[in-house]
C-alpha cells in the first residue's frame, strides 16, 4: 500500500471539509440568537425527510463507478442522474400528499425546494464518485467547501431580512445547486461525461443491478436509522426538542462525519483496488481502522469534558440542553463514527447484504429505545441515553464482524504462500 499517496488523497478531502466545518461553525453563534429551537427543529424536520429519498437518489449506482470498467462510468454517470430525477419526482408527490394533509404552512414552497434538495443529492453524490474514480479528490472536496459557504451566506442573510425557518431551508437547497453545478463542470471539462448513450447506461444497469437490489432496502434503513430521531423526538417531547438534538449534532457529529467521508472515500477505492491487484485489503483496513479510532477518541475525550460549557458559551443560555445531549450520546458517536468509515468494506467483499442486517438491526435499536420510553413515560435524556446504549452495542458489533472478514480473507489469501516456503 501507498501510505503516502493515501494520506495525499485523504488530506485532500479533509481539508476541504475542515474549511467547510469552520464556515459552519462561524454560523452557529448567530443563527442560535436568531432562531429558536423549534425554527431549527422544522429545518431538521424538512433535513430529514429529503435525506431517506436522497439516500437512494441514484439507485446505489453511484456506488458502481468507483469499481466499473474503463468505459463504464461516464455511463453509470448519466445513469444516476436519470434515476435521480425519477426518484426525487416520486418522493415528492408522496411527502407533498402528506404535508397537504397536514396543513403543511409555506407548502407552495417546500414543495420545490424538497424537490431540488432530493435530485441534487443524487447530482453531488455521483458526480463527487466520478471525480474520486479519476483521483480529482482536491475538486471534490472544493466542492463540500462551496456548498457549505454559500449555505451559511444565505442563511444569515436571510436570518437577518426574513426571520423564517424557510430561510434556513433554502440556504441549505442553495448550498447544494451551487455544489452540484461546480463538481458537474469541472467533471466536464477535466475528464469529460460525454452524452448520454442509451445503450451503454442499460449495459452498466444489467452489469450491477445484483449489487445495489440488495443495497437498495440497506441504504433506505440507513437513512432511516440517521433520520427517524427527530420524527420520534417530536412525537414525544416537540419541536423544541428535536432542534436541541439538531443543533447539539451539527457541532459533535457533524465534524466527525466529516473526517470519517473523506477517510471512507479513500479507504473505499483504496480497498477496492488492493482487493483487485493482491486479492485482499488488510493493510488498507487496519491503517483506516487505526486513523479513525484514534480521531474519535480524542473527539470522545473532548465532548465529555468540554461539551457542556462551551454549548453554553458558543450558543447562549438557551441551547444548554444540547451540550448535555452531546455528553449522553458521545460514546456512541465515536463508535458509529469508526465503524462508517469502515462500512464499504462490505462492497469490496461483496458482501453487500451485511450492510442491509446492519443497518437493520440499527433501525431495531432505535425502535427500541423509542418504544421503552413511549410505555415508560421516559423524559428526554432517559430516552436518548437508552438509545445510546443500544446503538452504541450494534454498531461495535458490525465493526467486529467487519474486521474478522477482512483478516480471514488476508489469511486465506496468505495461506499457500505459507505453505510454499
């Protein structure tokens, strides 16, 4: 294994994200003053409902263009565009259906905007494939630092015209077209996406539709098991409380998640591509391994002792129940975090349907945790700390069975060689 080249192409992402990490922490301080906990727990309300279609935006197929042969991914490209546009439009009709129901307010608007925030997912997520497939790693992480700067630009422009959860939303929507049409040029002009060829996209859907029909039901519950905690927690405790739970995430997990994508992206194609030349990957494995626990120690470390007191000088008084939100579910951070930078392990093994149980016993844990404390009468930190627990048992038990496969597989590669000597 390259470790030099490894840690070029992950520094590479990395500080494209770090640079979008400070833009968004330079933001929180003043939108915290400006909206409340229940505008911020409508944001993330309307974050996750675009996120379970988004995760399934492409199909899975923009999994396929880190691995498809040569004349493959600018095929599996317009592919995921044409399946994004489908999926965003169906998606739509249903939540719209709904919020009509509901008396949805601003739904004239929201309509679109799910609409836009939905197909652009699947946009950035594939063209950001097609670019890490041709090692442009420094494009893909300027465009994370793109969107995150305009998001926050046009959110505080309109906290301070336009005092509206909307503001927030169409910052967000913003965020992601300017995103989307930067990695789409630059995709263009430096490596090319041609036309779109009928015949090939259908050879390329034949090729790996095996593939992500199992990852497919897997991608929706881990969208699902990401995105069902604000829907339980304003089914029990309100609005407030899921803007809290928003809040308190975006300034613990978002920068571990961060770190861990840009560490996932590398390790993937890394993996991917040592799986193919020596037939196994371990070195890839435990040098990723290694990286992302100590990240996430330190970050464990930092949220237990610091958490509290600086929620309360960064935001404000009023944000105090989200640093103890952070203290709660720390632990449990830092496992998930490691085990998602590991999680593609499980398509250089093809073994796609391990992810489908994970991500099924995840969405088990959460529905748990919800169901003991709706018949508990629970209060909110019970709730959250019992959810911690059992999610924090699940994900360091994928973790393990992800690190057995990956060594039996070294050891049955190295085996004969053995045995030769």
């Amino acid at each position: 294994m390259d470790r030099r080249q490894y840690f070029r192409q992950f520094l590479a992402l990395f500080t494209g994200t770090a640079a979008a990490l400070v833009f968004n922490l330079a933001s929180y301080p003043l939108l915290a003053r400006i909206y409340s906990p229940a505008d911020f727990g409508l944001f993330a309300i309307f974050i996750a409902v675009s996120a379970i279609p988004g995760a399934i935006a492409c199909g899975r197929f923009e999994l396929a263009i880190a691995n498809a042969p040569h004349s493959g991914p600018r095929a599996l490209l317009w592919l995921c565009w044409t399946i994004a546009i489908m999926v965003s439009l169906v998606a739509t009709m249903l939540v719209s259906l709904y919020w009509w129901r509901t008396d949805t307010p601003a739904l004239g608007l929201l309509v679109p905007l799910l609409f836009m925030a939905i197909v652009l997912t699947g946009v950035t997520n594939s063209t950001t494939m097609y670019l890490i497939r041709h090692d442009s790693f420094r494009f893909a992480a300027a465009g994370v630092v793109v969107r995150t700067a305009t998001t926050v630009i046009v959110q505080v422009a309109l906290a301070l015209t336009w005092h509206s959860p909307t503001g927030l939303i169409i910052g967000f929507c913003l965020g992601l077209a300017v995103q989307a049409l930067l990695v789409v040029v630059v995709s263009a002009r430096g490596h090319g996406i041609g036309r779109p060829h009928i015949g090939q996209m259908r050879a390329m859907f034949r090729r790996f539709r095996a593939q992500v029909s199992v990852d497919i039901p897997g991608s929706v519950l881990a969208a699902l098991s990401m995105n069902l905690i604000p829907f339980f927690l304003q089914f029990l405790y309100g609005t407030g409380a899921v803007g809290f739970y928003l809040l308190g995430q975006r300034i613990a997990a978002l920068p571990l998640q961060l770190f861990n994508d840009s560490l996932a992206q590398v390790y993937f194609q890394r993996a991917a591509r040592a799986n193919d030349e020596r037939g196994e990957f371990w070195s890839e494995f435990r040098f990723t391994l290694l990286w992302s626990g100590l990240i996430s120690l330190a970050m464990l470390a930092g949220l237990v002792l610091l958490a509290k007191p600086v929620v309360v000088l960064y935001l404000g008084a009023q944000w105090e129940v989200a640093g103890t939100i952070l203290v709660i579910l720390a632990p449990m951070l830092a496992i998930r975090s490691v085990t998602m930078s590991l999680a593609t392990t499980v398509f250089v093994l093809r073994r796609p349907a391990w992810l489908l149980y994970h991500n099924l016993a995840s969405v088990a844990a959460m529905a748990l945790a919800f169901g003991l404390a709706w018949a508990s009468g629970a209060d909110l930190l019970r709730f959250l700390g019992l959810l911690a627990l059992l999610q924090g048992v699940e994900f360091a038990g994928f973790l393990l069975v992800l690190g057995l496969a990956a060594r039996k597989q070294f050891s049955l590669r190295n085996v004969p060689a053995l045995g030769q000597r």
